[in-house]
C-alpha cells in the first residue's frame, strides 16, 4: 500500500485544482532555487568555459585525477568489504556461539566497534601505527588505516546482521537440525548460517554503499581516494567547485546504482524462493536504521519489522 | 596519561561534539520533517522534488559536503556566516551535518507512515472520522512509533559523523583533537580508549533508551 493512498482520499474536483496549484508552486520554487545556485555561481566567475570544459576536450583530467582517485576509492571499499564480511561472520558466529565466554566476548567486540567513529579508528591507526611502522612501506600506510578502520565498523555492522538474520530464521530450521543429531556448531554452520547469508546479500551490497561513501574520509589521512583527486584536480586546473560537483556527480551515480543492484538481488532471491525465513535484511537503508552510517536494527525482530516497512516503502519510492 | 588530560582540552572537544549534534539534530529534523512531507505527498512534482533531495544527499559522501562547504560556498562562492573564521566554520558544520541527516530523518520518517497498513486509514474513515482527525487520532499516531527506532539510529550516526567536521574544525572537535595529541605525544591506546569511551557514554544510553522506547510504544499488530 503505498504511501499516498493511506494518507488521501482519491482526489474529487476541489483536491484537483490544489494539487494544479502545488504541481506549480512546486515547479517555481525548484527552478527558483536553480536560478539562485546558478546566478550565484556566475557571480562568483564560476561558470566559466575554462573551467568545465577541460572535464571533455582534456583526458589529462581523467586519466591523471579522477579515475586514480576513483581507482582508489574503490580499490579501499573493496578490500574493507571483503575483510569486513570475515570480521563480521565470524564475530555473528561468536555472538551465536553455545559458550557464554565468546558470546560476551564477541558481543563486547562488535558493540564497541560500532560505537566508535570511524575517523577516529582512522586517525589512531594512521597518526599511531602505520604513519612511522618500519614494515610497512610509507605509501601504503593511508590504504592500511582506512582499510582497517573501515573493516572494524563495517564488520561489526555485518556481525550485527548475522546475529539478526539467524535469530529471524524460523525455529523449527534450527530444530530439525539438532533432531537429525547434528551439534549447535554444525546446526549454525550447515543449517543457519547458510539460510542467513542468502537473505543477507542484499545488505551485504548495501553495506558497500556505506563503505564507498567513508572511503572519502580517507583523505583526512593522506589517503589519494577521489576526494582528494578532486582536491588536486582544482587546484591544478583553478575549478575547485566544479571539481568537487563532478566528482559528488559520480559518488552518487556509483552508490545509486549500488543501491539498485541490491534490490534487483533482493527481488532476485525472493522469486529464486529459496530462503525458508522472511527476507530480514532487505532495503539496506532501512535495516540500517535508515542511516547511512550503518547503524543496523537493534534486535532481531526489529528487522522483520523493518523487512516489512521496506517491502512497503520500496513500491512507492519511485514517486 | 594525566599530563595529557592536563595540556588538552578534551572535554572541551567532547562540549563542541555536544554542541554539533543538538543543533545539527534540530536542524536535520526540521528539515528532515519537510522533506518526508514531500515525499509523501499526493502531488507529483513535490514527490520528485523530495526524492531528488534524498538521492542526491544520502549518497554523497559526508566528507565532500564538509569539505565543499568550506572550500566552495564559504571560501569562492563567498557564502559566510560569521567574520570569524571558526565560528564560520563551525556554522558550516551544523548546515553539513544537518542538511546530510536531513535525507536519513526523511526516511525513517516515511518508513514509520509505511508501517500503517490501509485498513487503518480505511476503518478510520468508514467510521466517518474526517481527514483530519483520522490523520490526527489514528495515522500519525501509528506512524510516530514506527518512525521511532530508525529516528535513534539516526541519531546515534549522526552524533559519531560530527567527528567529521574536524575536516574544517580542526582540533577544536574530538577527532581533530586526537589526531594532534597523536601526532604530539606518539601513540598511545589509553589516549584512543579514552576518546573512544566518551563516544561510547554519549551514544550507548541513547542507543537503549530508543530501542527500549520503540518496544514499549510498539504498535501491536
């Protein structure tokens, strides 16, 4: 049901017009607010030919610039993402465990970790360890820091989502497991995790959205990611704000498509109907507590809620 | 350990934290609200006009929108708020930060008015309430807890992002803050745990309090 029919009645004549009314006022005001941005710009000599056009009659842009800097951020996301996604496996499994010990243990790892910034795991690891670790070659300690900030908050994030994705699973899943006689280890390894990790992919390609967007914190340590790409790239060319609006350009074109795939892999896997439980961790946006810093729902039956509201949300959202 | 407390000012920091996250949280919600009433509205355009917002500003990196703040509405588009340079700065952080959380409060917003099943709103008419009053004693009631929940978490991501505008703050915020005792003093893991826990105490009550709130207030279905 979206939205809009819950709220409205079908509009009769008089609710027509006052929607002609708003359809217009909405229109003024959002190309008012384009002619603002826009004759601000030119007043601050910022729609100059000079300084957009070098981003299509020079390669130099590109290829020196802005797809290094792309080249990194992604090379950083990905990395994070795939350690992230051990980090977090592991650690959901310790929180699962039968042993009081590493459940505690693992629960006071990951909450911690996700309490904390990442800029400020970033800032230690880099400043305190890599900056001036003998071992470690100087221009790989900015893709150390982030990398291992990144895969800390991020995999407590996913442990998280573990936690929660077997907790959703039905009972009766982990039952028929330990009635064949197989153990609680092998129930969870062979049983639920399995069931879980499906229903969690489109969260897990959620999660990278996250991570791409905190990679751009990166530049805070050095780091040569797109953000500082653009940094450079304006100053050497003297287009400061049209750099950073191309390269704002492409962080949301890249993570709306993110955002995309993951729903055609959640839409994927409900035809595919292969996941005995509710697809608990759908909409990543909203498992995460609808905020990009990946805060995922407290408690497991939270996200089924949740599933709900975005299996909902997700039809009117074209709007 | 206690030279560091002394030659630092970290509860300053943490007051500059506390600071951002109020006025950047009553920013994000006003604006927020604004945005999930676009959104939900029944005129097209407006709807547009509210997913546009939310697209662009969910996606973009928090940090590009600190540091294109400073750097290009404040310094080449001359956009200032104060003559001072910190206090300008400092401005510029709660517009970021409010203007970024304002896409994820629209949200969690709309994701609590999704969490009302039609019947609702048809039984609220079929017993001949008015749109208003349905809208008042049975829809904004229900959606005002569903929205509950995700609002904390916004919250909670929104206090730990102020440490990003140390980008443009500098050591006057927490994070700024440690990176400078760090790069002074060499490393020390108290100094991070130190930091590390103010965070903790700041973000862990709020964190029960909202989910507790969300179960109790629960509607039940």
């Amino acid at each position: 049901m979206s939205a809009e029919t819950v709220l409205f009645d079908a509009p009769g004549p008089r609710a027509r017009r006052r929607h002609l009314v708003l359809t217009i006022l909405g229109v003024v005001i959002a190309l008012g607010v384009l002619w603002l941005v826009l004759t601000k710009m030119a007043s601050a000599n910022q729609l100059e030919g000079y300084m957009w056009s070098p981003f299509v009659t020079d390669p130099e842009v590109w290829t020196q610039y802005l797809l290094p800097g792309l080249w990194e951020t992604l090379k950083a996301a990905v990395l994070s993402v795939i350690f992230a996604g051990i980090f977090g496996i592991l650690f959901g499994m310790g929180r699962l465990s039968a042993n009081r010990w590493i459940r505690w243990l693992s629960g006071g790892v990951v909450e911690f970790f996700r309490s904390v910034p990442v800029l400020l795991m970033m800032i230690f690891f880099f400043f305190g360890w890599f900056a001036d670790a003998a071992w470690l070659p100087n221009e790989y300690a900015p893709l150390f820091g982030v990398v291992l900030a990144l895969t800390l908050y991020n995999g407590s994030v996913i442990a998280e989502l573990v936690r929660s994705g077997v907790h959703s699973l039905p009972k009766g899943q982990s039952e028929a497991g330990l009635s064949i006689g197989l153990s609680p280890g092998q129930t969870l390894r062979l049983i639920q995790l399995p069931q879980a990790l499906t229903a969690m992919l489109p969260a897990l390609v959620g999660q990278l959205v996250v991570v791409l967007k905190d990679t751009a914190l990166g530049t805070i340590i050095l780091y040569p990611e797109l953000l500082t790409a653009a940094k450079t790239l304006g100053s050497a060319y003297a287009n400061t704000v049209p750099a950073y609006l191309v390269v704002a350009v492409i962080f949301i074109v890249l993570n709306y498509t993110l955002t995309r795939v993951a729903r055609f892999v959640e839409s994927w896997l409900k035809r595919r109907g292969h996941t005995s439980g509710p697809l608990t961790t759908t909409e990543p946006n909203i498992v995460q507590g609808g905020a990009e810093p990946g805060e995922p729902a407290a408690a497991g039956e939270r996200m089924v809620a949740a599933a709900a509201h975005a299996r909902r949300a997700r039809r009117d959202d074209e709007g | 350990m206690g030279d560091i407390l002394g030659k630092y000012d970290i509860l300053g920091a943490f007051w500059v934290t506390i600071q951002l996250s109020v006025l950047s949280a009553i920013g994000s919600l006003v604006l927020g609200t604004i945005v999930a009433i676009l959104r939900v509205s029944p005129v097209r355009v407006l709807r547009l006009i509210g997913t546009a917002y939310v697209t662009i500003f969910r996606n973009t990196p928090l940090t590009l929108l600190m540091v294109f703040s400073i750097l290009g509405m404040s310094f080449i588009l001359g956009l200032t708020i104060s003559d001072d340079l910190s206090r300008n700065a400092y401005w510029w952080a709660v517009i970021a930060l409010s203007v970024y959380h304002a896409a994820f409060v629209c949200e969690a917003l709309r994701s609590g008015v999704n969490t009302i099943p039609a019947g609702q709103a048809e039984a609220a008419r079929s017993i001949g309430l008015t749109f208003g009053q349905s809208l008042r004693e049975v829809l904004l009631p229900q959606a005002f807890r569903g929205a509950i929940a995700p609002l904390g978490s916004t919250l909670i991501a929104l206090i730990k992002n102020t440490t990003v505008a140390a980008v443009v703050l500098g050591t006057a915020e927490a994070a700024g803050l440690l990176a400078q005792i760090t790069e002074n003093e060499g490393a020390s893991l108290a100094t991070f745990f130190l930091f590390a826990i103010g965070f903790v105490i700041l973000t862990l009550p709020l964190g029960i309090l909202f989910t507790n709130m969300s179960r109790r207030l629960a509607v039940k279905r």
